[in-house]
C-alpha cells in the first residue's frame, strides 16, 4: 500500500468510539474516502463517512485494545496502489501489502497488525531500456520504457494518466530503481517507473471495443459450450463444494491471458497457500515459463479485517487496469464476490445504515455494476489495446440463486456458469449445469472458432447442444417408466448423451493431461461422439439392436480420450475401430 | 484502576455505563455486584463517555450500584504444557478440582489471522479408521472438516471414535516410541447438556485419553454469552501446544449452534440489524475467524485440526449455520438420518459429503495409489444407485437391465458393509480399498471407467463378479 505522499497539510482527530472495524473520530480534517492512520498503533483505515465533525472510519486491522481519546492522523490522500515492475510474482492482502515482506517485518507467522509496506520493492533496482529518444513528444498514457519484469512479461513503463506530457528532455539506460527518474519532460515532469492511482477509479482509456476473442480456459465445458471473451464478464455461482475455487484456480492456471490477477476475497486460508505452493512450480501452457511469472495473488482470507476485504477487489482490478494499459489481455479471478458484498454488509450495518434486500445494502447493485463494468477490451490511452476479464464467484446462500448478490451480478455479467450441487455430489466435474448456463459471446467468438479451430464448429457444438436437450428431456421420462420402455432410437440417444457428458463435459482437474484441453481437442473429442452417434444412427436404421450398438468394445474408449496426450492418434484409430465394429453388425 | 459505580442500562446480557476515561474496545471487565460476587465482561462498543458491556455470566442479579472496573487488556488465556489432563468450564476456570494452573504465557483469545504465506499446505493423511471418512472424505492435518449433525443422530459417537484412532499411518511404523510430534485432543462443548458432557467425559476416562485432552465445558444451564469465548479459550490453547509445543491437536468443538445463537442473542440485545433469519450480518466473520485457526505454519512440527459439529435446524443444510460454515470449512461429513434408522453405524452419507483436501492427502506416498480412482468410482457408482432406488419403487427390480440391478446391488452392500461398521472398529486404509475393490469387483470392467486400466488388471476380483452373476 503506498504511502502518503501529498503535501496537503490535514489536521489530526481524537477517537470518540469504537465498534468492531468501524472507528468514528473527532475533529478530523479528512475527505471522503481519504486514508487515515488510527490510534496509537497508526492503524490503516479509510473515511467513509463525514457527518458534522464526526468522521467514521472503516479500519482495515483488528481494533481490539483501541480506546477513545487515540490520535487518528489524515494522509489527504484516497486509498491507493503502487503500480510499477514488481507487482507480479507477488502476494498482497487486500490493501497491497506483500505478505512475504509482513512475515519478515512482524517476525512470526501470525498477522501483527500497525505494520505497512509499499506494495512494490522501492529499493530492487531494474534493468530499464528506452522505448523514445529525447525531443520526442510524449503525452499521457504513452510507453516510454520497458522492463523486464519476469521471464514472461516485459514491464512497460509509461507515462501516468494524470501528466501533462511534452517533450523528452532526458532520458536514462540502464538500472534503477523505481523511483528514481528515467524520463524528464520539459515541463519539468520527472518520469519514474513507479505510479500511484487511488483503486476506486477507473484508470482512462479512449474507448470500448466489442470483444471478438476468445479467452481459452481449456476447459471443455467452457470452451466448447459457454466460452468467455477476453474482456468479457462471467459470474460462477454455486453452493459450496460445488468446485467454485477449483473452477477458479483452473482459469487462473490455463487461460491464455498474459497477465493473471487473482483475488481470493474471503475464502480459505489453505487454499491460498495451495496457490502460492502450486503456481511457482506450475507451467505456463503458452510460454512454458512458471505460471507465477504472470500472475499477481491478492489474499484476503474470511478472518483477515473485513475492511480489507471490501477494498481487495478494487485493488485487484486497478493492477488488471494498469497492465491492461500496457497493451496486455488481463484475466482478474474474483473469488468470491459474495464475501465482498456480505463486507460491504457488515460495515453498513455497523454504520446504521437502512438496509435493502437480506440486509444488503441499497447501493449493492450500483457497487458491483461499477466493478465489473471495469471490464472490457479496451483502445488505450496510449494507442494499444488491452483487456480486462472479470471472472467472479458468488457463493450464494443455500445454493439459492434467486438472493441479491447472484441476482444482481447476472443482471451485469455475459457468461453465466452454473454450478450444480447434484453434479457435483456424483462427481461429475467440473460441475457446471450444461442446461442452466449460457454465454452471450457465444454467437461474437464463433468466427474465431471457425477460423482457428475448424469451420464447423458451431455446427458440431449445435449437435451435442441438442442431443444434451435431447437427454434432459428424455431423463424425465426414463425417471417414470425406466430406460427399457423407450424407443430404441431415444435409447441410443441416451447413450450417446452419456458419453458426451462423461467423455467431453466431464475433465479431471487434478490429472496431469486431462488439466488442460486445446480447443483442437475439444473438437475432436466432440466430434469423435458424433462420429459414434453417426455411425451408429447408420446401423440402427440398418435394423441392428440398439443393445448390440451400445455393446461395442470401441465405445468406452470414448472416456479415455482426455488423458491421452497423443490424442490425435489415439481417436483416429478409435474413430477407425468404431465404424467398423459397427459395420461388422450388419 | 478507576471503578464505576455509573451503570445507566441493563438489558439482555448487555450493561451500559458512563464512564470518564477512555476505555479500550474488548477490554475485560469486571463487575462487582452488592453481594461481593464478581462478573467478567467484555467491552462490546467503546465510545467517549460511554461504553456497552457483554457480560459472560449472565445479567441476573446486576444493579445500577454495581461496580464496574476495566482491567485495561483484552481476554487472555493462560496457556501451558500442564492443562493437558484438565477439565475447565466455559471461561476457563478449572472446575476437576485438581492444582492450580501456573501458565507459561497469557495469550490473547481473539487470535490473529495466519499469514497465508506462512502456511504450509496440509496433505498428511489422518487415518480416522472409518472407512467413510477415509476411503470416501478424507481427514488430513489442518483441516476444518465440520460435522453436520441433527437432533437424534449419533454425532457424538462419531466425533469420539475419531478422537480415540485418530493416527498417522507413519506413527504406527515408528512403533510406540515415543519421539516426535505427539497427539493431543482439545475438547470444547458449548451448551451441550450435562448427559452428553458425562457421555464424552466418561468415554475419554474409559479409554485413557483424558490425559492428552483438555477439556472446556459450557454446558446447556451456563449463561450463553459464555458461550462465545469458549471456543476461542479452545482454540487458543490448541494453537500453543501445536505452534509452540508440536503436538497435533484435534479440536472437538460441539454444538456451534449453540455458539452462533448466542452471538444472536448479543446482537438481538444490541439492536444491530439483523441479517438471514436473525443472525448477526457479520456471522461469517465471526465464524471464520475460528474456523480459519485451523492450520499448518511453515518450519513448525505441531498442527491444528479441527472438528466441529453442529446440529442443522429441522435436518436443513440451507440454514444459515451450516450454510456459512460450509462456505469457511474445507468440506463436511453429513450424518443422516435414513441410514441411522437402517442401523448404520457411523449413518455417514458420503455423497454431499466432501473433503476439499483429500485430492492432495491421498495417493502413492501418502495412502495408496489407487485411492483417488477408486473413491470417484465408489462414488459414481453409489450415486447411479441412488437413483435407480427412485425408479424401482415405480417399476419394479424386474424392469430394469442387468448392470442397473448391480448397481443397486452395489449400493445396498456399500451402506452395509462399507460404511456400517459399528463404533469400535477401527479399519486400516488398506482394509478400507480393499473393502472398496470387493465392491467394485460386483460390476463388470467395462463400468469401472474412472479407474486406471493397469489398476484394475492389478486389483480387480475376477471372482466377484461370477459369484454376484450367480446370487
């Protein structure tokens, strides 16, 4: 978290009562949402509400000890991030402080509170190669530098939104460190690779583009059926252990975006380490680079301050924004969005706030519209493009998707990816309800499909739609009268749903191979289903029984598709072993 | 130290008083009534000239001429190696009679967060020798698996069949010597009646294990305001003996409903707004910030595991208590009521029971290779079975196919020999897969799609499946 830099003289305030993270204070000279240090221990808090002299403050530490009469000292600036090279590979609670630095500096593994750092290293020194000479004329927003951050990123150092430009003057090669000046305007302006921008405003761009990418995930469901584009918004609700956080910790692993920011907002403590363990040893599918390398953790577990945990999501999509601005396409993983809704309760409600729906507060909907509609591809300030995907969990109370925080996200979100506790409780993962879902990029990405992956995507993805509607249907009747009492062709559409569901639909997150899918294979493993349902279809007309179809040794090979690494291979000769063993019958 | 004699409101477990000097939010408090008899109290809001008081002991008795000292810190636990052996009611005070108890160190009861960098990730293995827990759940050291009970299911039972064989798999091969990280069971009840308490408290004398335990007691007559503290006093000294000490302890705590409608209690007396059905909006957190002192730290030996359990209002896994517990634990293991009544024992229903850890404690090294593929099966398996009892009861065992009738066939043996296997049984991992392949061998090969081919060729009983045809 930065510091303070503004000069702005503000005056100090006395503590006049304590609750829990809300502190109100006396006499303080503060704006809105400015940040404030509380008590004795200069405890990091925000204003949130100025009435007569009387400040209110949420407090992002524990308050426990905290008495009345305690100093509380303005900084006159809003809650901000460090932004510049440092930020990935990195680990932050809800306020940008790095955890690793917290443990050295608090000396123990639990979290002592009255302790800050800068979000990003201000000593380590980085190698900085010029991108413009000098006489050039540069303006907001423009790339004048790069870094190489990680392996995977190089790390555009740019000239902050809020300058004014003009013309170089001087600029420097070589190492520094992030607040020295590399760049010097003639305005007098001095350039370094370190920026601040306040996390609850969007940084400015020029406009927002219609996105046409996908974002590919590599998982079948997702991609085969309801695909997400890159800049796009998708919310995953689903009761608990319905695989919300391992759907979540799947995009974050497999996406192919450049740049991954993961906020784990009020979730569990285990599984962030599970984050920070796996991700430094995984691989990054695109540039064969440790995942870490382009990822930047934000973790804020359920018994961490829930100031803190209202604000991580803003600091998690400033960072997206910043390096979206750098000409990347950012994926921002939200789990969960509930967490951060039911915060905003909690301190409206200590706040006396008048409650709208289940205690939620009235501007919920407002709040969560504003963030995901940080979202987006977007033409930057600087003449690049850049997006930003938001992907949120909700974790609804009771699996109920008719409460407020799911309801209002869907009213902003595109994709929709419902998790389904029955599926789940089978252990068909992942667990998203194939009939419930629905991506409204859908018909926008099928060009790319058609041009990247095969021409007749959208037509084999229609036939496994339909045979899965088919299936739904058909359920009903088999849970009636038993699946012997339907006609064979309906039999044989049972059978064919299945192995789409257990073949395609169904992929093992936890199997080396099976982790990830490219497309190619999602459609080839698709198509292989329809090939049998072709071939099949063939030989019924042709008068076989549908037990003798059903009963081939080719078909439950089907399932063993999506461990095999040489797949090609493996389904042309299944492909092959089916038709003929087909054939055989008649 | 100032003493008030300025209380203006008494109400529900709540005192109101005027003070002049500023007081710190949680401080401790001690109210002294006329008859001499002292209350603890915590500090619920702190502000200028006024401050509001939960007291722990319940409000009877208190009037406006009490007197109300501020002790000037926060509750603290004394901890030490020597509680093990000793049994305390809900605020900590021992109540078995024995010497007093001289701590090593006070510590805070509100606990500070783990840094999630500091962690270590829990993947060893806890062998509970319940074959629904291990070869189907999972129990690794770290985790927060919850019980989810309801009124008249046999929860009890199963939380001291695991206390009792709880082990390591690694600790059995190391023999009875005993170096290394030792075991240690921290009990702690919140409004449970005084003959479930006696049932727990004759059990772990029964069996010896009252000596590595310590035990806090709130029982079902104590005032519920005491009840809030009573898992942190738990909780407190389960992280001193794992973090300081190493020893791994397994935290028994039963009932939360009771802990959370005594957090109800307190905000209904405060007047805060309430959220779903009544509870605090801040429940989560609250409940969190115990659950979440469940862990593994980074460079050191002990560990924290904890249990707790609650009984679900009206058998309803959508009220708030199970709902937000389950959102905070890694996973939960359902008792339930069918298969109590079929004479189940442990009645564990493993299908919307989970283990979030499991996938990273089991396997070659750990359990046994085969383990995460014969768990997926059992459970798709047992779950196809499910179903089809649905549709029998419609059209009848004759209408359906061959495979289907296995299934079902499947199923019943799973609940009864599977799953039943009585309170004193204590199962080894191997005993448990291998109970599992006897089942699994009832279907043919071509179903078993979630195995790995070399492991069914390895462990598939030819035989089975010819004799199941045959019966």
């Amino acid at each position: 978290m930065s510091q303070a830099t503004d000069t702005d003289v503000r005056e100090d305030g006395i503590i006049e009562s304590v609750s829990g993270p809300v502190v109100t204070a006396r006499d303080l000279d503060a704006r809105m949402n400015d940040v404030v240090y509380v008590g004795s221990e200069g405890l990091m808090g925000e204003v949130i509400e100025i009435e007569g002299n009387i400040t209110t403050i949420q407090v992002y530490e524990e308050t426990s000890g905290v008495s009345p009469g305690e100093p509380v000292e303005g900084t006159g600036s809003p809650l901000s991030v460090d932004l510049g090279p440092g930020m990935l590979d990195a680990i932050y609670d809800g306020v940008q402080r790095p955890l690793d630095v917290l443990e050295e500096k608090m000396g123990s593994a639990f979290l002592d509170r009255g302790v800050d750092a800068p979000g990003i290293d201000l000593e380590k020194t980085w190698e900085f190669t010029p991108e413009v000479e000098e006489g050039d004329e540069v303006e907001a927003g423009d790339i004048v530098g790069t870094v190489p951050e990680t392996p995977s990123i190089d790390h555009k150092v740019m000239v902050p939104p809020d300058s004014e430009g003009g013309e170089v003057v001087a600029i420097e090669s070589g190492n520094f460190n992030v607040e020295e000046t590399v760049v010097e305007l003639d305005s007098g302006e001095e350039i370094q690779m370190h920026q601040e921008w306040p996390v609850r405003q969007q940084r400015p761009t020029v406009e927002k583009e219609t996105p046409t990418e996908p974002l590919i995930s590599g998982q079948r469901v997702l991609d085969g059926l309801f695909p997400i584009a890159k800049g796009g918004t998708a919310a995953i609700p689903g009761p608990f252990g319905s695989g919300k956080t391992v759907t979540q910790h799947q995009l974050a692993k497999w996406a192919d975006a450049d740049i991954v920011v993961y906020v784990g907002c009020g979730e569990r403590g285990n599984e962030m380490t599970e984050v920070i363990e796996d991700f430094p040893e995984l691989e990054d599918p695109t540039t064969g680079n440790a995942l870490m390398d382009r990822t930047c953790l934000i973790a804020n577990t359920s018994n961490m301050p829930v100031a803190a945990r209202e604000s991580c999501v803003y600091t998690g999509i400033t960072i997206a924004e910043y390096f979206r601005d750098m000409g990347y396409d950012v994926a921002l993983m939200a789990d969960s969005t509930s967490r951060w809704a039911e915060a905003m309760r909690e301190i409206s409600s200590r706040l006396e706030e008048m409650p709208g729906e289940e205690g939620y507060p009235a501007y919920l909907s407002a709040r969560l519209s504003e963030f995901y509609e940080r979202a987006g591809y977007f033409e930057n300030i600087n003449g690049t493009e850049g997006s930003v995907s938001v992907i949120g969990a909700v974790s609804p109370p009771g699996g109920d998707f008719s409460e407020p925080v799911t309801q209002n996200t869907l009213r902003i979100v595109k994709t929709f990816w419902a998790l389904d506790a029955d599926l789940a409780e089978r252990r068909h993962f992942p667990s998203i309800n194939w009939n419930e879902s629905y991506s409204l990029y859908r018909d926008q990405l099928d060009p790319w499909f058609e041009d990247n992956v095969r021409a007749d995507w959208p037509e084999t993805r229609q036939w496994a739609i339909d045979t899965l509607d088919e299936e739904a249907e058909l359920q009903e009747i088999v849970q009636l009268v038993g699946k012997d009492a339907l006609p064979e062709d309906q039999q044989l559409t049972l059978e064919i749903a299945r192995y789409l569901r257990e073949a395609w639909l169904q992929q093992n997150a936890f199997h080396d191979v099976d982790t990830f899918c490219e497309p190619e294979k999602t459609y080839r493993i698709m198509d292989a289903a329809k090939t049998y349902n072709d071939a099949a279809f063939e030989a019924l007309d042709a008068g076989v029984p549908v037990e003798e179809i059903t009963d081939i040794d080719a078909a439950p090979r089907l399932n063993r598709i999506g461990v095999q690494e040489d797949y090609n291979e493996y389904i042309d000769d299944l492909e092959d072993d089916i038709e003929s063993q087909l054939r055989e019958l008649y | 130290m100032k003493e008030y004699q300025t209380i203006t409101e008494i109400s529900g477990p709540l005192v109101f008083v005027e003070t002049d000097e500023p007081v710190g939010y949680d401080d401790i408090v001690e109210i002294e009534l006329s008859d001499g008899e002292t209350r603890r109290g915590q500090v619920l809001e702190s502000a200028s000239d006024y401050v509001a008081i939960q007291v722990f002991e319940g409000t009877e008795g208190i009037d406006r001429d009490a007197s109300v000292r501020f002790l000037g810190e926060t509750m603290k636990m004394p901890v030490t190696e020597d509680l093990l052996g000793r049994v305390m009611d809900g605020t900590g005070q021992p109540i078995d009679g024995g010497p007093e108890i001289v701590p090593d160190e006070r510590r805070d009861i509100v606990g500070e967060a783990i840094n999630p960098f500091s962690r270590e990730y829990p993947e060893e293995f806890i062998q509970t020798g319940v074959s629904a827990i291990d070869g189907m759940n999972t129990l690794v050291r770290g985790q927060k698996l919850p019980i989810f009970s309801a009124s008249g299911l046999p929860h009890n039972d199963l939380a001291l069949q695991i206390a009792r064989q709880a082990t390591v798999p690694e600790e059995e091969e190391a023999g009875d010597d005993d170096e290394g990280s030792e075991f240690a069971v921290i009990f702690g009840a919140m409004g449970i009646t005084a003959e479930e308490a006696n049932e727990f408290m004759d059990d772990f004398e029964r069996t010896g294990a009252l000596e590595r335990s310590v035990v806090f007691m709130n029982l079902a007559d104590d005032p519920a305001v005491e009840r809030t503290i009573t898992p942190r006093l738990a909780l407190t000294t389960a992280e001193y003996l794992a973090f300081e000490k190493d020893y791994h302890v397994l935290v028994i705590l039963t009932d939360m409903t009771n802990y959370c409608e005594a957090l109800r209690e307190i905000g209904a007396a405060r007047e805060e707004v309430p959220g779903r059905r009544g509870y605090p909006g801040y429940m989560y957190t609250d409940l969190a910030q115990l659950y979440e002192r469940a862990g593994r730290i980074e460079g050191r030996e002990g560990s924290v595991t904890q249990l707790p359990i609650l009984t679900m209002p009206g058998d309803d896994d959508t009220h708030p208590i199970p709902d937000l517990t389950g959102y905070i634990t890694e996973g939960q293991i359902y008792i339930d009521r069918d298969l109590n009544s079929q004479g189940i024992q442990p009645p564990i229903n493993v299908l919307p029971s989970l283990s979030r850890l499991m996938d990273d404690g089991i396997g070659e090294g750990l359990t046994r290779a085969d383990h995460a593929d014969v768990k997926d099966q059992i459970f798709a398996a047992y779950a196809e079975g499910e179903d089809l009892r649905d549709l029998v009861n419609i059209v009848g065992r004759e209408a359906l196919s061959e495979l289907d009738n296995k299934y079902l066939d499947f199923a019943d043996r799973f609940e009864e020999e599977f799953v039943d296997q009585g309170t004193d049984t204590a199962r080894s991992i191997d005993e448990t897969l291998e109970l599992g392949w006897d089942l699994l061998s009832m279907l043919p090969k071509d179903a078993l799609n979630r195995i790995d081919e070399d492991l069914i060729e390895e462990h598939y009983r030819e035989d089975e499946t010819a004799e199941a045809v045959e019966a």
